[in-house]
C-alpha cells in the first residue's frame, strides 16, 4: 500500500488495497469505462463501510459514530461527483485524479487507524 497505510489488520487492508486497485483503474480507464468504474468504486466502497460498522458495532468500539459519520461523508461526496460527472465528466476526473485519493488516505491515517487500533488491544485482528 502506498505512503504505508497498513493497518496490520488483513481485513482491512485487503479491502483498502482493492480500493487503490480500482481507483488506479479509474485513473487509466478510457472514457467509457469511467462512468461504470466510478459506480463500482461506490458499491465496493459501501460493502467496505458496511463491513466495517458492523464490526463497530459487534465489538462496541468506543468511536463509532464518529467513522460512521465519516463514512456517510466520504459516500455522499462520491455519491455527488458521480452524478455531476453525469452532466460534466472532467468533474468526475478532477475528484479522482486530485481528491479521491487524499481523501481515502486521511480516513485511514484518521480513523481507520484508531478502528485498527481498539481491534489489536482487544485481541481481534483476525477479523473478516
């Protein structure tokens, strides 16, 4: 993983890789694949959000509502861009090549890490 993101949680940074993976593919797509690709980097990232507030909630983890939030965000901006790159498509290409990114790094640095964090203290980083 880039700028060393890893969480040493497999889950997790299984996940985040398979979000760098497509959104270097979205970087590279041709035109007519990126609409497409834009909606499936929502979808996986929904599964992602879901996979990890479920755990949020099965373990209690003390800042859950704070990276549930984020995560509400973090869909709601993607969620914006892909229904502007309807209309405007160098709006979508503009969020991914130069926001996208950033945004994904400091939701891990943020608040995956504290997630990662409650997950080895309590002896659960096994999760899948």
């Amino acid at each position: 993983m880039p700028d060393n993101l890893t969480l040493n949680i497999a889950s997790m940074d299984e996940r985040h890789d398979g979000f760098l993976e497509l959104l270097a593919r979205l970087h590279a797509c041709e035109k007519a694949d990126f609409l497409p690709l834009f909606e499936t980097m929502i979808e996986q990232t929904r599964e992602h959000f879901h996979f990890e507030e479920e755990m949020m909630h099965r373990y209690d983890f003390y800042g859950r509502q704070e990276h549930i939030d984020e995560h509400a965000t973090l869909l709601g901006e993607m969620q914006y861009f892909y229904e502007k790159s309807k209309r405007m498509p160098m709006m979508g290409r503009a969020y991914i090549n130069d926001y996208a990114y950033e945004k994904f790094k400091r939701h891990v640095i943020n608040i995956d890490s504290q997630l990662a964090m409650f997950l080895k203290e309590t002896g659960r980083t096994q999760e899948q």
